[in-house]
C-alpha cells in the first residue's frame, strides 16, 4: 500500500504541478472572457431561475425538476472538500490556499456554466426521466463515443468508488476522534444506510438530498456565522494572513507559495466540481425551457460550494490557530477549531453535521455512475454490480488512511477534468450561442424558451424541437 501511495503521488504531482494548475485556470479564464462574465453579470438571474416554477413542467412532468438537480449536484459538492479539504488544504499549503480556492471557483464558475448548459444540450428522453452529462455530448457533439465510454469509466471509477471511499473515510475520522467509535460498526452503519438509498433509484436521491442539503448547509452556515461574529476583530486580519500567504515573498522562498496554489486548486476542484464533468450529469436530469437556465443554476451552486462554505470553515480554522504542522487529519482539524472556539459540543456537531454532508455526497456520486453506466450499456447486471462495489468501497474507506484515499481521488479527478475540458472547449460555441439567445429573450422580457432549429448544426440533439415538431 505504501509503494501504491508513493507511485500516485509522483502522476499527482507531475499532472497538477505542469497540467491541471495551466488547464483549469486557462479554460476558465477564456471561457469567461468570451461569455462577457457570465458568472458575474448573471447572479440576480440565477437566483430567478432557482425558484422560478414555470421551469419545472416546462414539458409536462418528465425529469426532476430544476431544484432537484440542483440538490443532487450539491449534495455531490457540499461535504467532505468543505470541511477536511479546506482544513488539509490549508494545514498542508498554508491560509494562501484559501485565495486560490477563491480563484478557482469565480474563474471555475464560467466552466460550470458551460458544461451545463451542454448537458441540457444534448440530453436524450428516457421514460420517466432525462439522462446526460459528458459522455453523451463527447458522442452527440463530438462523434466520438470511444471518447465517451473512456470518459464514463472514469467517472463512475471516481465518483462511485474513489469518491466515495473519501466520504467514509471522513465520516470514520470524526467518528473515531469523537466518539472512539470501532470502524467496523462506522462501515455497517453507513453502508446499510448507502444500501437502502441507492437501491431506491434517482428519485429517492433527489428527495432525500432535497431535504438533508439545504437543512445541513443552513446550520453549519449558521454555526460558522456565530463563531465568526464572536471574532469578528480578527476578519481583517485573516484576509491580510491569506492574501501575504498567497503572494508573499516568504512564501516563495520557502517553496509555501507553490503548495499554497496547489493545495488550493486540489481541494477547490474537489469541493466545487467546476469543469470537472460531474456536475452535468446531475444537470441533464432537469426539465427546463432553456438549456442556459440551468447552466446559471449550477453555476450559482459553484459560488455557494467555495465562496461560501469553503470560506466559512477556512475562516474557523485560521481563527483557531494550531493547524500548522498537525497531526491531525482533514476533518479532525475543523473538529479541534469548532472544539477550541465553541466547546466540546462543537466537535459532536461536527462530526454529526459531516456524516450528513458526507452521506448526502455518496447518494450523488453514486448517480454520476450509474448515469454513465447506462450509457456504455443499459444493463440491469451491470448497475446491480456497481452497487455491489459501490458499498465495498464505502466499507474500504473507513478502513483505509487518510492519505491514500485522497491520492486516489486527486489522480482520477485529474484525468476526468482533462478529458472535459478538452469537450466542453470544443463545444463553447454552441453554449455561447444558447446564452447570446437567452439573454436577447430576457431583454425582450420572455421567458426564454429554446428550440433547436435557432442553430445550424443540430446534429445529435434529440430534445427541444418544436411542439409541431415532435
């Protein structure tokens, strides 16, 4: 295992050192330069669309509707990268990592927006349901299935197995520190409860993360919000703290300002999924009038991921103090910062308040895979098979460490982000297009509604014809 260990870490440092850093921030800038900012001079549209009802029965009642996905896609993004990633990010690159995280997510939030609004693009009707998400617009955009199929194993390898062997990892953590608690009882627990859901289908996904998502998020904010007015004196000088760190000329010297950048790059791809590929396949399952709608959904979910939960636990930390050179790992840290501020109940929330976040994140990942099983074949062996290894990984990672399960993750979110954002850089203009079209229906005071008859090339999308039409 030590040797396996050893061997990732060389490919992680080697592809987010000269690759990924160069990939993600380049995309992402380019992509919100060419939509004119459009993470930026959206937000009060965002905010319409989310709790705009007309957009949930646009066509009838297929799919889940926009809210929902938007819950599936955050109960992906809300959990473990909140709590431990931002406290390894931070223990292991220093409070710099934080700006960076910042970084990744305003620039992140353009791509976001694109992958989006290509997996309403290119969704395909199912009976009682709408699937999509990379694979499908890599076959139906780019004519490349064989592509496709690569990208579909590699999520459902992430995000089914890697990832989740993250969240029960995390879960047994805060467990074990505040409860000394037997990981075998962590793993039957967790993987009984992983059972019931999962064998449930989508729908018992969305219903359940629609519910634990929002309650969950609202009183960590709450808890973060109080412990941060009681400190509210030192707030500038944690921004003075995170932006010397992140620039500062000790940093450099030090070799700080290099882990500083990538620990906050890792742990902020981790935590808001931007560009990543994942976020899609949650995306395709709304029923929207327009594809863009969603795509500023879940645009706006890389902004509540980072600029606020990420921020809420980074700002705890810094204000504790101790997380420089600790023995503790990812979510033990956050544990001792709410212990030292708030008192030993504070630790017993959060352990409590992870296993929610964390158990919510596995109902998600575990669709990104089946979603993209389905796609290489609709085979009802080879879902029940994933769901097999689905809870064996559950059970593998309240056994294994701290550092081997987040290697694993960094190497294969790495290759997934790579095979998306080369897609979705390849598709932009047909994004672009939708959005330009979007935003002169708003002008016009519309609702917009998309047909695809308004683009030249209409080549591989089955959805949004005309009423006439269908």
């Amino acid at each position: 295992m030590e040797f396996l260990e050893e061997f990732i870490g060389i490919i992680n440092d080697f592809l987010w050192s000269y690759i990924l850093i160069i990939v993600l921030l380049g995309v992402g800038l380019y992509f919100t330069l060419k939509t004119g900012f459009v993470q930026f001079k959206t937000i009060p549209e965002m905010f319409r669309v989310i709790t705009d009802k007309r957009a949930y029965t646009a066509s009838g009642k297929k799919g889940t509707s926009s809210f929902q996905a938007f819950a599936i896609s955050a109960a992906s993004r809300v959990g473990t990268g909140n709590m431990a990633g931002v406290a390894s990010a931070v223990a292991l690159g220093g409070p710099g990592a934080l700006f960076w995280m910042w970084l990744i997510a305003l620039l992140g939030a353009a791509s976001g927006f694109v992958e989006s609004t290509l997996a309403q693009v290119y969704k395909f009707r199912e009976v009682d349901q709408y699937r999509g998400g990379p694979a499908y617009y890599i076959e139906k955009g780019l004519k490349n299935r064989s592509l496709g199929i690569v990208f579909a194993i590699t999520i459902t390898f992430t995000y089914g197995l890697v990832f989740n062997s993250v969240q029960s990892n995390t879960i047994t953590l805060a467990f074990q520190g505040q409860f000394d608690l037997n990981p075998i009882i962590i793993a039957a627990v967790l993987t009984f409860l992983t059972a019931i859901v999962i064998f449930g289908g989508i729908k018992s996904i969305a219903n359940v993360s629609q519910i634990i998502v929002p309650v969950m998020a609202v009183l960590y904010i709450a808890l973060a919000i109080v412990i941060l007015v009681m400190n509210i004196s030192a707030i500038p000088d944690m921004f003075s703290l995170i932006f010397a760190n992140a620039f500062g000329i000790e940093q450099v010297a030090g070799g700080g300002f290099g882990a500083a950048i990538m620990m906050g790059i890792k742990r902020g791809l981790f935590s808001n999924e931007a560009g990543m590929g994942a976020v899609p396949n949650a995306a395709a399952t709304a029923e929207v009038t327009h594809p863009v709608k969603q795509g500023l959904i879940q645009a706006l979910g890389v902004f509540f991921d980072t600029i606020i939960l990420c921020t809420a636990t980074g700002f705890i930390i810094l204000t504790a103090g101790g997380y420089a050179g600790s023995e503790e790992d990812g979510i033990q840290i956050t544990q001792t910062a709410f212990t030292q501020l708030l008192g030993d109940w504070a630790g017993i929330f959060v352990a409590i308040a992870i296993f929610l976040f964390a158990f919510s994140s596995i109902l998600g990942n575990y669709y990104y895979g089946e979603s993209n099983i389905a796609y290489i074949k609709d085979s009802k062996i080879g879902i029940f098979v994933y769901r097999i290894g689905v809870l064996a990984m559950v059970v593998f990672g309240t056994m294994a460490t701290f550092d081997i399960v987040w290697a694993l993750a960094d190497l294969t979110m790495a290759i997934m982000a790579l095979i998306n954002l080369y897609a979705i850089t390849r598709l932009f203009k047909i994004a672009n297009r939708l959005l330009k079209d979007y935003l002169q229906q708003r002008k016009e005071g519309k609702d917009p509604v998309f047909y695809k008859d308004i683009l030249d090339n209409q080549d591989g999308i089955e959805c949004w014809e005309r009423e006439e039409q269908r």
